[in-house]
C-alpha cells in the first residue's frame, strides 16, 4: 500500500513537473510585450554577456 501511494506522488510530482517546464510562447500578435518578455527570459547566458555594455571582469 505504501508503494502505491509512492508512485502516485512521483507520478504526481512528475507530471506538474512536465506541464510547467514546457512553457508556451504568447502570441506576437496578440500581445507584442509579452512575446518581448518570453523572449528575454529565454535567451542564453552567452547572448546577455554579449550584448552587454559592461567589460566582463576576469
């Protein structure tokens, strides 16, 4: 019995896992700032460090 309520709290947590890593982007269309926002959340490291205006300090 124990077992059972184990794996449905794994399957449980696995599942919100799931459907909150898989975010969608807005539509441009409909909302231009929110689509801005998404996409400035989800660019790489690499891009911010590059197109920053600071020197990077070593």
């Amino acid at each position: 019995m124990k077992s059972i309520r184990v794996n449905l709290v794994l399957a449980a947590v696995a599942a919100l896992f799931l459907t909150a890593a898989c975010s969608v982007a807005p539509d441009a269309k409909e909302d231009p700032n929110a689509d801005a926002a998404y996409k400035r959340e989800h660019r790489s490291e690499g891009y911010r460090e590059a197109q920053s205006s600071q020197p990077r300090k070593d």
